[in-house]
C-alpha cells in the first residue's frame, strides 16, 4: 500500500460518522479463501488521555472501574453495518463486494467475513467499509493467497508470542517489531499465542468487558494496526489470553469464565471451524497450528499414558495429516 493510500484513508476516517480505530485482520489465508475481520468504533484511535488504570498488583484489591470509555487506552464499538470489497491487485475490473451486515454490541461490534472462490498464489486487495447511515469510513488492506501444492514458490514468514500492552516498546505506536517485520514483506504472519494477558495487571481482566478492553487497546495501536491491514494471519491462543496462567478445561479467572475466554478469542480474531489446522503454502511448505489448551488433561493429574496436551483426538488427527503430506518442509507451531 503507498503512503498516500494510507492518507487518503486516514483522512476518510477522521471525517466519518463512524471508524475502525482497530483496523482489520486478514486470517486463515490458504490457496482460495480467507477470513475478513473487523470491527466499528466511535472514535477513530484509542482514548489516550482517559483515566489510568489502578497499579494495585492484586486483582481482588482491583478497583471498580467507571464506564470504560473514559479509560486510558479504551476503543469504544458502536453499531453500524459493514462489507469488505475485494480483487485481484492486477485486475481491478473483477472487484466483488460482500453484503452490508450489521455488527452488535454482543459481538464487540466485530465482523468476520469468510471470502471464497479465490485464485492460488495472487496478491489481493480489499477495500472495507462501515457505516451508520451517515458518512462512511474507509480502510484499505491487501494479502496474498497461498501457491497450490504443486508450485514451488519462496516463502517468507514471520513467527512472534507474548507481546502485551504494557511491553510495548513505543508508548505511543506499539511493539518496533511490527514495522520491521512488515519491511521484510512477508507472505503471512503467526501468533503462536499469549497475544494479551488476562492476567496481569493495569486492568486484570477479571470479566469479559475487560478483556475485550485488551484485545481492542492492543489492536488500536498503529505499528500493530499498520501491520495487520497489510499482511495475513494466523493466530493461535495459549494460557493468559484464554483466562489465565497455566489455565486447562473449567477454570475460570474471576468472573471470566473458560466460556468466555473461549468465545472471545474466536470473536477478536479471524478464525475458522477449529483452532487446530494445518495449511499448505505451496510444493515445499506446510504449516501446522495446535491447540494446546481446549483439550489439555488438568495440569495437576498425575502423569501416566492419559495425560495429554492435544486429546485423542488432535493427536491422531496430526499424526494422519504429517503422515499424508508431500511437503518438502514440515512446520509444527
């Protein structure tokens, strides 16, 4: 995307009725489909002069917070209705466009729109738009799709874990890494998983709307949201941004339930039918995601041949799918 596209949409947001303060994800890219994500807000970045949140490092002594918007770092949703446009970046003419659909506030005001029919080894681009019935807002992206598994092809992917909002190393922009990755132009991107941290202060999430505080304060900054428009993804969960550390099947962190943890995970980021997957880039590489807390045996049952980490059946599923692959490089994430 060139700078002046990126202006021309920050100007189209600025001047909007509504806006996408936490830009799109592109996820679970393979030779002819993707996933769409996106959300509608108020505003059009992150509230940076509300009111901070408590330093206290128990999460009982947490403080009970006013309503959120007027928090440090909050992305206030707002309803409105949405649809991605999208073609081929060398053949403009073959645009195709979803239809409006109508986000809530069940959801997050978040959107995920599953693009099919699509043409192996092609650079897209998108063009995702929301509106309130006023003026809209409108934000550009691009990715490519995967080569079929008999073309050879170079691959450049990028790999990263636990990058939270208070580690971030520009207050003001996010994790450097974001930019520096984005400059290696990679074909797609994975998150293997602690992408926030439920359980760490400045807030705990100790229930669901404040753990959706974390994923759309995260997501809000601009070297992470610059990042995501312009490069596919793939994301795994592990522990803190499920419930909490070292968390398996029932628990619950506070008024956080596993239920929630679970759900909102699949509601801030493009997912698919299952968490575990395996994807196929080409003659030479396949890549396989798992799932390492949905079906793990509690951490404290004693160790003997019915512990397990993946269950019977991930287990078997990846064994099938190793077994069945011609790739030259196999990858397990």
């Amino acid at each position: 995307m060139t700078a002046a596209a990126l202006l021309l949409c920050g100007a189209l947001a600025l001047n909007a009725d509504v806006h996408m303060a936490n830009g799109i994800k592109i996820g679970e890219v393979d030779v002819d489909s993707a996933i769409i994500w996106t959300r509608l807000t108020a505003h059009p970045d992150r509230n940076t002069k509300g009111i901070a949140f408590s330093p206290v490092k128990n999460p009982r002594k947490q403080a009970q917070y006013p309503e959120l918007s007027s928090m440090q770092g909050s992305v206030t949703g707002t309803a409105g209705d949405v649809r991605v446009t999208y073609w081929p970046t060398n053949a403009p003419k073959a645009s195709q466009s979803t239809e409006w659909v109508t986000v809530y506030p069940n959801n997050d005001y978040t959107q995920q729109f599953e693009l099919s029919g699509l043409s192996p080894k092609t650079k897209y681009n998108l063009l995702v738009e929301g509106t309130d019935g006023g003026k809209p807002c409108k934000l550009e992206g691009q990715f490519r799709t995967a080569p079929g598994p008999d073309q050879a092809s170079d691959i450049r992917f990028v790999v990263t874990t636990c990058g939270d909002y208070p580690r971030r190393d520009d207050p003001k922009n996010g994790h450097k890494i974001y930019p520096q990755m984005l400059a290696l132009d990679p074909d797609f991107f994975v998150h293997a998983g602690d992408i926030e941290y439920y359980d760490k202060l400045g807030p705990f999430a100790t229930n669901i709307k404040l753990a959706r505080l974390k994923w759309n304060r995260i997501f809000s900054m601009p070297y992470i949201r610059n990042f995501h428009n312009n490069v596919s993804s793939y994301f795994m969960k592990d522990d803190h941004d499920t419930v909490k550390d070292d968390a398996w099947p029932g628990q619950n962190y506070f008024d956080l339930t596993w239920e929630q943890g679970l759900a909102t995970f699949r509601e801030q980021v493009p997912m698919g039918e299952k968490t575990y997957r395996t994807i196929r880039w080409g003659k030479d590489l396949q890549i396989w995601l798992v799932e390492g807390r949905d079906f793990r045996s509690p951490n404290n049952m004693p160790d003997g041949p019915k512990k397990s980490i993946w269950g019977i059946e991930q287990k078997q599923w990846f064994f099938d799918t190793v077994n069945a692959s011609d790739a030259t490089f196999k990858v397990l994430l």
